[in-house]
C-alpha cells in the first residue's frame, strides 16, 4: 500500500513492476522504454521495431496485467481482462528507448508515425511516472532501481 501511495497513476501496475523486480535488472533505458506504455495513449500507430530483451519486458507487462486485471473482475470491477491489458499501448517502445540513448530528435521522429508533439508529451508525462518509479524503489528498499 505505502508503494502505491507514491505513485500518480497506474498505481496497482507499476506496484507489481516494482515487487516482482521487473525493472531492477534493466537497464535505464529499457525501463523508461517499457513505463512509456503507461503515458502513450494513441491506440493507431506503426509497430515499434523492438531488441528481444524489449520484446520480453513487453510481454512481463502484459502478462502482469492479465493478473491484475483477472483481479479486478474477480473483484467486481466491470472492466474486461482484456480490456484493461489493452489500455497499455506499447508503440512509442522503440522511440523512447532510443531516445533514452541519445539519439537525435530529428532521427528519432523517423522511426514512428507519430506526431513530434505526442512524442514529446509522452516523454514528458513518462518523467513523471519515472519518478514515481524511483520513489517506490526508495519506499521498498531496492536501491539498485533508486539509483537508475
């Protein structure tokens, strides 16, 4: 609970990230690659060219949401297993993993059909949520993910 306090949003996902050490063992720019899908929000868009260790954070999330989101009808909730899974959108992946390692803007925008401006609110808004990140980390104790 104190771990999901921390977070802005996505707080039950990231959570499970966090205590199944999804993100400990990669490195920095996989894991702002991966947490992009809980800030890009465009359903429609070319598919990301992805390394395979990528193509594996890909599916740990989403099978960790079919777990959350088995819970959550389990629970009551109305939401679809299904539906939930898809709210993440897993297009920007490539993007922001290249990004992260230093590649220009310029080239970056070519590897997408995404609109310049929704890159960058989504790497905005993806500050954020790594931030949420790291104060879960400093909540739980895992300073190896707190120093990413």
């Amino acid at each position: 609970g104190r771990v999901a306090c921390e977070m802005g949003s996505n707080e039950l996902i990231v959570t499970e990230l966090v205590f199944n050490n999804q993100l400990t063992d990669r490195p920095p720019e996989e894991i702002a690659a991966l947490l992009s899908c809980l800030v890009f929000q465009q359903r429609n868009c070319s598919a990301p060219e992805l390394t395979p260790a990528l193509e594996q954070g890909v599916k740990d999330i989403k099978n960790i949401a079919e777990r959350i989101g088995q819970v959550q009808v389990d629970c009551g909730l109305l939401q679809p297993v299904g539906e939930y899974v898809d709210s993440f959108h897993f297009g920007l992946v490539e993007v922001v993993y290249e990004w992260a390692r230093g590649m220009p803007f310029a080239d970056i925008t070519k590897l997408t059909d995404v609109q310049e401006g929704i890159i960058v609110r989504t790497i905005q808004r993806l500050d954020e949520s790594l931030r949420d990140v790291k104060d879960a980390a400093r909540v739980i104790g895992d300073p190896v993910l707190y120093q990413k």
